[in-house]
C-alpha cells in the first residue's frame, strides 16, 4: 500500500466530495510509458473509472499508469494556494515520470537521498 500523506493544508483545501487525482500525462510517442505526473483536485464523481485508490485515507486516487510507478512510494501532497486557485504540488522530484521511464529510483543521491 502506498504511502501518501496529506498535509494539513491540502485537507483543508480540499472541498466536499472532492479528492486528489494524480494523473499521468503522456509525453512520449514512441511509448506508452513515457510521461509525467500532475496533480489536482477533482470530485469524487468525475473521477476516471480506472482510478486507483492511494494511501489508506480514500482521498488520494491515481490514473492506472501513474499508480504503478507511485505505489510503493512515500509521498507527501501539499496545497499552496496562489490567489484564489489552488494549487496541489508532490514532493516528487520534478523529472519523476522520467526517471520511471528509465528504470531509475524517483528518489535518489541526487534529490536529497534515498526515502
């Protein structure tokens, strides 16, 4: 099971009925597995019907590729507001999806050593 914490302020950001959506965009053309990771808040009943559940909470879902590579991972899901939007941000390193097209650990010596 995953290990995703929400912290306080992205609870609170967080509206009725809503969740957090880790989706996966795909940015290569050669293979499907080629992408990057974003993350928002959707309601719970626009959520993709592949979506798959993340961390123990029910509040944290994932789109099917992006949850293969997050599965096993510690993530921590901070909101930061900027005006009136809200903007959900991981503690992923920014070339995440890269590094799991690679077949290279997302978290390694270079970004703050192994978690």
């Amino acid at each position: 099971m995953s290990r995703v914490t929400l912290t306080p302020a992205a609870r609170q950001a967080l509206r009725a009925g809503e969740v957090v959506f880790f989706d996966w965009h795909v940015t290569g053309l050669c293979c499907a597995d080629a992408g990057e990771f974003s993350v928002r808040a959707l309601r719970r009943s626009r959520l993709p019907r592949r979506a798959r559940t993340l961390g123990p909470t029910g509040l944290v879902y994932a789109h099917p590729t992006a949850w293969l590579h997050l599965a096993e991972l510690p993530v921590t899901i901070d909101c930061r507001p900027l005006w009136r939007w809200r903007r959900f941000v991981s503690d992923l390193p920014p070339d995440a999806g890269l590094r799991c097209c690679l077949g290279r650990p997302i978290y390694g010596p270079s970004h703050g050593g192994e978690r």
